[in-house]
C-alpha cells in the first residue's frame, strides 16, 4: 500500500491543505473456467494465492441467478443453460461493501456499480 500526498488549490489568499490518501493495492484478472461445477474452492485458492482482489469469469455453466460466499470471496453468477455460457464475478471480502448494485442482463453481461471511498 502506497502513500501520497494532495495538494488542493485555493483562492489567492486562502490557505493551501494537504491531506495523505491511501492507494488501495487492488489485482483484477479474467478467467475461462469451462465449467464451474466442481471448480469453485479450486479457484478460490488459486485467487488467494496469487493475491487476486476481483475475478470475472466465464463459462460458468451454472444455472440461476443468484450469489453465494466461498472461502473469503462473493460470487454473483447468471446462466440459463447447463450446457453453455453462463458469467460471474468474484469479488474479495474486502471489497464486497463497495458494491452497491448487481445487474444481470444476461447469461453473458453482468454489470457491477462501485462505490470507492
């Protein structure tokens, strides 16, 4: 985690603040998973391992539209056939308070609003 410094313009005359922010050390990737069945606590250690904050996955081949917690991460899925599509995104326990809404529009686009502080 990094620290920097922001320096805020001021009107002439006004007093200049400086204020210490904290960078947030976020990894985000992309997986083909050809079949989540089975798969998921596999793919877990996998983001843990390799310090992975935010997955998006595809080919889930799971049925639904729902979300379920596995092993410190927050999975939103949609699919609609077993046999094909189907996408999710795994999102770290950290980050799960800055979601804000989940949007499937489909078995292959799902949308997620943020909220950074």
């Amino acid at each position: 985690m990094a620290i920097y410094e922001v320096d805020n313009a001021c009107p002439p005359g006004g007093k200049r603040v400086r204020r210490r922010s904290e960078l947030v050390d976020v990894r985000l990737t992309s997986y083909n998973i050809r079949s989540l069945i089975g798969k998921s606590i596999e793919l877990v250690k996998i983001l843990h391992r390799r310090r992975i904050s935010i997955a998006c996955i595809q080919e889930t081949r799971w049925v639904g539209a729902k979300a379920k917690e596995i092993d410190g991460f927050k999975l939103w899925y949609s699919g609609v056939k077993r046999t094909t599509n189907g996408v999710g995104i795994l999102v770290k326990r950290d980050f799960v308070e800055q979601v804000l809404e989940v949007r499937r529009k489909s078995d292959n686009i799902i949308l997620l609003s943020w909220w950074w502080v």
